[in-house]
C-alpha cells in the first residue's frame, strides 16, 4: 500500500481552502481542480531544481500519437500553428497603431 503524502506547496494551500466548503459547492471544486494543474507545474520545477528535465514529447503521447495518427497531430500543429501566427499578425497591428 502507498503513503499518503500531505499537500504541501501553493496547490496544498488551494487544497486546504477547498475543503472548508462542502461537495456541493462550486468552491470545493474549482480550487481541487486548479491546484491539480498547479501540482503539475510544481512537479516539473522540481524535478528541473533536481537535474531531471521532463520528456514532454514522450509523456504525453505525442510520438505515440504520431505514429497511430499522423494526420491528426498535423491537424493539431497546423491549428496551433494558425492561431500564433494570428496573435502574432495581432500584436504587430496593436503596435503600428
């Protein structure tokens, strides 16, 4: 059996405010769900602070995504790719004004 570890961090703060509320409200929730992104980023600066880069690309399914369904992730990477290249058309009009 596993250990439970006690939060800790700015997502164990967010943890111990949720669980002032009751299940039933919104407030229990939302901050459950933002300190389990936090948690994320909190896991990666440590794992950076310990010589240890994370392999996104490995992590998160992308080369397995590519190799069962490369016209999807083009798909992805040309969506992304039009929506930077929309901000980035944006900010240079936001400038000229």
């Amino acid at each position: 059996m596993g250990e439970a570890t006690p939060p800790a961090g700015l997502s164990g703060h967010m943890r111990r405010f949720a669980y002032r509320y009751s299940e039933n409200e919104f407030s229990h929730w939302i901050p459950l769900l933002l300190a389990d992104r936090i948690n994320v980023w909190e896991g990666i600066i440590q794992d950076i602070k310990e010589g240890r880069f994370p392999n996104f690309l490995k992590e998160r399914g992308s080369l397995a995504a590519w190799r069962l369904d490369p016209p999807y992730v083009r798909r992805r990477v040309a969506i992304l790719g039009l929506a930077v290249g929309a901000w980035l058309v944006y900010r240079a009009w936001k400038r000229r004004r």
